[in-house]
C-alpha cells in the first residue's frame, strides 16, 4: 500500500465516523460507551491485530530466529487465543491498541518513501497512535474514561466531529494531491 492510498483511507474512514457522529449523535454515543467491553469486538479486534501481526514477521528477514520462526508463530497464536480467553476485561480496548501500533508502524514506514515534508503529519498522528495504543494496553479503563467524556454531551460530540471533519478532508487532500504526485513509482 501506499502512503496516498492510507491517507485517502483514513481520511474517508474519519469522515463517516464524524458524520455518523453529527447526524446521529445519541445512536454515536450509545454505541462508544458499549466499544470498551464489547467482547464480540475483542475477539474481532485481537485477531485482526494477530494476523497482521503474522503477517508483518512473515515478511520480516530475523536471521538470528530463522530456526524458530515456526515455533514463535505458534506462540504468537496460541498467545492472541489465551488472551482472548483469559484477558476478556477491556479486551476490544486492548485490540485496538494492537491495531493502532500496527498502523502506527506501517504507516511510519510508507512515510520514509515519500518525498514532501507533509509526509511528517501522518508520522506525528502515527506517533500520537503509538502513545495511545501503549496508553491503552497498559491501562484499557483509560478508554472507557475518555469515551465518558467525548460523549457526555451533544455539544461535546458535534465539536469533536467537527474537527474530525477537518482532518478527514486534510487526510482526503493530501491523498489526493501531494502524497500522489510524491509516491514513488
């Protein structure tokens, strides 16, 4: 993937969150506050950030665990299988950690190749993802608080989805324009 192609994905993704969030926003709320112990999205959200997992150290050259490579995927499936089992308080929030530092990563190393300093906007929104995703894994209630306060009430929901707008159309920009001309061929 390119660097134009996630800009323009992330873009739309945050755009229809923002309008769902501006159109309905008592149907957004009702479902933010269910996100952190939603077990359903636990298990959904773990192994997605599994399997993209595997498939990153699939592709990954680890010349001193070559040997091991069989043996440590085992263990990184039967590691996402015990989580989901024993692990189930705030396992969505945990997921999405996951996923948040494994988009973090790849977006962080689709930057590298494109020549515009703009580039250095999805590393700092890469890097803020790193912080929360950490944030997140160490202590999930923290989402739960957050999700209680974004939401607390319709002027604090249009507000936030207001500026979700705002970057969705720099991402939907960018995307279009300067991370297109810039990706190398």
């Amino acid at each position: 993937m390119q660097l134009y192609t996630l800009s323009i994905l992330l873009g739309v993704a945050t755009m229809a969150k923002a309008v769902w969030a501006l159109a309905y926003p008592d149907k957004f709320r009702a479902s933010a506050k269910r996100i952190p112990r939603s077990t359903t999205l636990g298990y959904v959200t773990v192994a997605i950030g599994t399997a993209w997992f595997l498939y990153i150290f699939e592709n990954e050259s680890l010349a001193d665990f070559a040997a091991y490579k069989t043996l440590l995927r085992g263990g990184f499936i039967l590691l996402a299988v015990l989580v989901c089992m024993f692990v189930k308080d705030y396992l969505a929030v945990r997921g999405m950690a996951i996923i948040l530092l494994l988009l973090a990563k790849s977006t962080v190393e689709m930057a590298r190749i494109v020549e515009t300093d703009w580039r250095l906007l999805l590393v700092a929104i890469a890097y803020v993802w790193v912080v929360v995703g950490m944030w997140f894994t160490v202590s999930p209630w923290r989402a739960r608080d957050l999700l209680e306060w974004a939401t607390a009430n319709d002027g604090r929901i249009k507000t936030m989805a207001i500026a979700r707008v705002g970057l969705a159309a720099l991402l939907l920009v960018l995307g279009l324009t300067v991370f297109r001309t810039s990706a190398s061929p």
